[in-house]
C-alpha cells in the first residue's frame, strides 16, 4: 500500500437529530427500511454516519459516490463499489469509516474502559508482559481480532472460539497486517490490511461539516 490508510472519524448523537434523520432519506430503501426496526436512536444515527464517513472516505479516492450506492451486505458487510473496500465501525459517542483500492480491510474502534473478559483467555499466547487492572492490552488485543475478523469477513467467535485461523492469534496478527492506534477520550482503533499498512491517518470531521458535504 502506497500511502497511509485515512480514517475518518466524527461523534455521534445519542439523541435524535434532524439533520441526521434528512440524511438518512438518501440512504438506499433496503438500508433505510431496516433503521425503521431500529428503536435504539444512537445505533440509528451511528448507520447513517457511518455511511457519511464511507463516502467521504471514497471520494477521496475520487470515486463520485452517493450514500444511495453503499448499502448493506446480507451478512452485515457494507457494499462497496467495484474495486474497492471498506469498513465501518462505531462505539459509543464516536463513528469512524475507512475505504482502500483492491485490498480487503477492516476497521474496528472501541473505548478502552468496555468489558473484554471474552478475549482475556488469549493474552498469554499474545506476550502480554504486563497486564495490570488499568493496562490497554484488552482493548488493543480485541480492537485488533475485531478488525481481522471484518477483513477476512468471517465471525470473530463461534460458540467460545476464535473462528479466525484456527483459533490462534498469533497467527491472525501474522497473516494480516494490523496497526492500533489511540485516539482521544480513551478511544482505541485497529485497522487490518491483507497487505502492509504504512500509517493510519486519524481525520476528524465536525458533524456539521460531514453534512455539508454529503
């Protein structure tokens, strides 16, 4: 990969808000059916602005693109035009896309203080050196697997697996390229690329300013 991978990130209402509910009309009418089914108002807003930021992310590329044209896989994946691909992930408060030319990829972003009991089984094939009550390796080791998993397209558990390469880690990390990064207020994100990855490149858009130019 030629340059650094752009991730697009904006904060995201838990409340409604009319301008988003606007946006979320140009979505395509399969999309828009299921954030009717949606009583969460949060998970509604992050749909939409994670779409926004995927448009974004490809016209950077150049790619004219509406939000009519990424709509939603039948297993969840995000539908992409041809040639390209691309990941959204969301946590609380915070939204965040990325889109890359011929190469699967994934995006995963979490708040360091959630619950990640589920991969604290992995640590110790993962080197963790250090782990204390208050270290990150939870959240970097999770952020990371979440991000190949989405990549690769598979689930990251089946039952109480790892469905990814054969329930090792190790390996995930070593047949994927991965980066995690440490954004603001205690925000993590990891990025998994089938081919090395020179940088992840945070940019923050207001929301207003995601709007606009949507």
């Amino acid at each position: 990969m030629t340059r650094g991978v752009e991730l697009f990130l904006t904060s995201c209402p838990s409340s409604h808000d009319e301008e988003i509910e606007a946006l979320g009309r140009k979505l395509e009418p399969r999309l828009r059916t299921q954030l009717q089914r949606l009583r969460v108002i949060e998970r509604r807003n992050q749909t939409i602005l994670g779409r926004a930021l995927l448009v974004t992310a490809l016209r950077r590329w150049g790619v004219k693109v509406g939000l009519e044209d990424v709509g939603r896989e039948p297993e969840g994946g995000v539908v992409m035009p041809a040639g390209f691909f691309g990941s959204i992930s969301h946590t609380d408060g915070v939204v965040g896309a990325v889109a890359v030319k011929n190469v699967p990829i994934g995006l995963d972003v979490e708040h360091r203080w959630h619950s990640f009991c589920d991969v604290e089984w992995l640590l110790p094939s993962c080197s963790c050196s250090h782990h204390v009550e208050d270290c990150d390796c939870l959240a970097r080791l999770w952020v990371g697997l979440e991000a190949i998993a989405k990549a690769s397209k598979k689930p990251l558990f089946d039952g109480c697996s790892l469905s990814i390469h054969d329930n090792d880690p190790d390996l995930a990390f070593q047949r994927w390229s991965v980066i995690t990064i440490e954004l603001k207020d205690g925000v993590f994100a990891a990025v998994a690329s089938a081919i090395p990855v020179q940088a992840v490149v945070p940019v923050w858009l207001e929301r207003t300013e995601l709007l606009d130019c949507i």
